[in-house]
C-alpha cells in the first residue's frame, strides 16, 4: 500500500503528500485519528509544499543580488525604523493599500537589504517581484529595443507584481530613458507598487530629467500614492566594523 500511495502521488505531482504520507499515517494510527481529519493534514501538507515551492521559484525569478529577512533587521542601533513599523512592514500594508514605497537614506543604511527583505517577503506570500538595479535595468531596455523585443519586456515587467528599483537617481537620465520609465509606470498604475530605494530625497528627483514635463509625470506615479521611509544613522556597516572582537553580524551583507 505504501508503494502505491508514493507511486500515485509522486505521479500526481501531490509532492507534499508524497513527502510526509507514511509519518501522517502512522500518527494517525497511534491517535485514532477521523479518516477526515487525516486527510485534512495531508491536504494542509500538500498546500504549504506548494506554497512553498512557489516561493522559491519567484524568489529565484526576482534576481535578488543577496539574502535578506525582514526578521533580522537589527534594531539595537537607531535606523530610523521603529519597531512597529517594521511590523508594519513584515504585514505588507503598504502592498494591501497598493501604495509605492520610497526607501530613502544615504550610502551604507540598508536601503538595499531592507528593499531585497521586503522583495523576498512578497515571494514568500506568493507575488511575482522583480529586483532591478536602475542603471541595469537601463541597459536592459537597450538590448531589448536593439533586438525587437521591447515591447515583451514591458510587458514582462508590467505583470509583475510588485517591481524593485534600486539605487535610483545616481545619475541624470536621458529622454529616451524617462520616456521608458514613465510609460512603464503608466501602464502600471493602481495595478501593483514599486519600492524605489535612492539617496536622493524625493524632492530632487525633479532634476534627474532633461524634459520637466515628464519629470513631472514620473514623479508624481512614484510619489502618488506612496509610503516614505528614511533610513538614518550613517553607514551600517562601518558601524558594524567598529564594534569589538568583530561581531559575526558584521559579516552579514548590508548593502546600500
């Protein structure tokens, strides 16, 4: 019987039944469980290992550029963030209320690895992320222009849920950029956030554009509406450098 049941659902593809039957049935046994109630479990084991395997597809398909987990982000220094909003964060309000997310503060505060945390937490909950350095992204649309494909690459970044622009306003960029940029955030409107880390305080993004009108237009779709965070205390890491006997938190990867 065991055989059967590990061939039929290993063919099913029922990978989560096929991974705990035998423990479930032997507890089962032992408890005098209701036949239903067995079968609830094994239904429950099946949901979460397909949860599961979904997350770790759509964390592989975000391209993060490393680990990170809203449950680490160390509060024993003054970050700007309290803890209720880190809470706050962990429950993805801002996603609920489809509100971007602006993560603002200079080099070495976390803007990145607290960005990734919250990417990695949406796949977690089953929604498609995309992770996209700015100036990557950039070159990107200059391949897919070059080679005819333009059109399917918005289109791949429009039905994604929720798009991560990192490191955003490091430098000024051209009219064929912002155009790219603006159309990709009109074609995204009320439809899913975008969390914009930058250094650059919301109110000079303005001048990261030749054209004022479509600076305008950019503007206002990162802004409207939105959630700012901004990050404070001064470099993460060098902090973490200097305490003493070189803490093994200090080898954790705290990017921008």
């Amino acid at each position: 019987m065991n055989e059967q049941v590990r061939r039929l659902s290993h063919e099913l593809r029922l990978f989560g039944i096929h991974a705990s039957f035998e423990a479930r049935a032997s507890q089962a046994a032992s408890t005098s469980q209701h036949p239903l109630e067995f079968l609830a479990v094994l239904l429950e084991d099946e949901r979460l290992a397909r949860r599961d395997r979904l997350a770790k597809s759509l964390t592989t398909r975000a391209k993060f550029r490393h680990q990170a987990d809203i449950a680490d982000w160390d509060q024993s220094f003054e970050r700007g963030l309290t803890r209720a909003q880190i809470k706050e964060l962990s429950m993805l309000a801002f996603h609920h209320a489809n509100e971007n997310l602006n993560i603002c503060g200079r080099t070495g505060e976390s803007k990145t690895h607290l960005a990734i945390a919250l990417g990695r937490r949406l796949c977690q909950e089953g929604l498609s992320v995309a992770f996209l350095p700015v100036n990557l992204m950039f070159e990107e649309v200059l391949a897919a222009r070059a080679q005819g494909k333009i059109i399917g690459y918005l289109n791949r970044l429009n039905q994604t849920r929720v798009l991560i622009f990192d490191d955003f306003g490091l430098r000024n960029y051209t009219h064929e950029e912002a155009t790219v940029l603006v159309e990709l955030l009109e074609a995204r409107a009320r439809k899913g956030p975008v969390i914009v880390t930058s250094q650059v305080d919301p109110k000079g993004w303005l001048k990261l554009f030749e054209d004022p009108v479509i600076a305008e237009a950019i503007v206002d779709r990162l802004q409207h509406p939105s959630r700012r965070l901004q990050l404070k205390g001064g470099s993460y890491r060098e902090r973490l450098a200097m305490l003493p006997n070189g803490k093994t938190v200090a080898k954790k990867s705290m990017d921008n």
